[in-house]
C-alpha cells in the first residue's frame, strides 16, 4: 500500500453504548459533523461528538478521530492495515470504522501526538482539517 493521507477531525469524540432494543435518542439522531450509528443483535453503538452525549450514557470520551482521505475502490487491500499494523506495534489501540467513500480510525486523543508520529515514520500523511 503506498502512503495515504490522514485529515485529523477537530474535536473530542466518544463511543456509546445503548441496549439493543433502545429507541435511537434525539441527541444521536440530531449529532451533527461526524456520527456513527449501529445497530448489532447485542448492542446501539453511537460515535458522535462527546459534546452531544448525555453524562448518564455508558461512553468512553476522549477519542480523536483521523480521516483517511479518500475515496478509495471496494476493492482496495491493505488500506487499514497500512495505519492498523504501524499503531499496533507501538501500543497504540484504535478503533476502526468505514464509510461507502473511505475509512476512519480513532485513537485516544492523549495517544494523538504519539500516533501521528508513528503514522509519518510509517510514510503516511497526517494533515489538519
């Protein structure tokens, strides 16, 4: 895979849990810029800005989220792998996620400056939005 370019997203994101059979709330449906929502046999898994996320939800705050810039084909390989492999090998956990047009990872944001670096050593791009 040859370098790809990474767009930091301003902000501070966080991951919700909700029960599977959970309506989908107002403060997901109407969370604007970046949102993610799945629903899973087990599980309504919101990613949205932290800001929008009641305090009584079960959240983990504090995630950066890095925008691989795309598009890219379907048929594309190693395009995760190539950020996935280089943060793996230095402790950095992510959580990955993917969209019709391109991909996403979110780190922690105290882990940002270490995986930025780690990202440039690897050949990559990392630029602000």
């Amino acid at each position: 895979m040859s370098a790809l370019t990474l767009r930091v997203v301003p902000g501070a994101y966080a991951v919700c849990r909700l029960a599977p059979d959970a309506a989908l709330p107002a403060w997901a449906a109407g969370a604007t810029g970046f949102s993610s929502i799945t629903r899973t046999a087990d599980e309504l898994s919101v990613i949205c800005a932290e800001s929008a996320v009641p305090a009584d939800v079960k959240s983990e705050r504090g995630w950066a989220l890095l925008q691989f810039v795309g598009p890219f084909d379907f048929g594309a390989v190693g395009v995760l792998a190539s950020v996935a492999q280089p943060l793996a090998a230095a402790q950095i956990s992510l959580l990955a996620l993917g969209t019709f047009d391109t991909d996403y990872v979110l780190v922690k944001h105290t882990s940002l400056p270490a995986a930025r670096d780690v990202l440039l050593a690897a050949g990559h791009r990392v630029v602000s939005a």
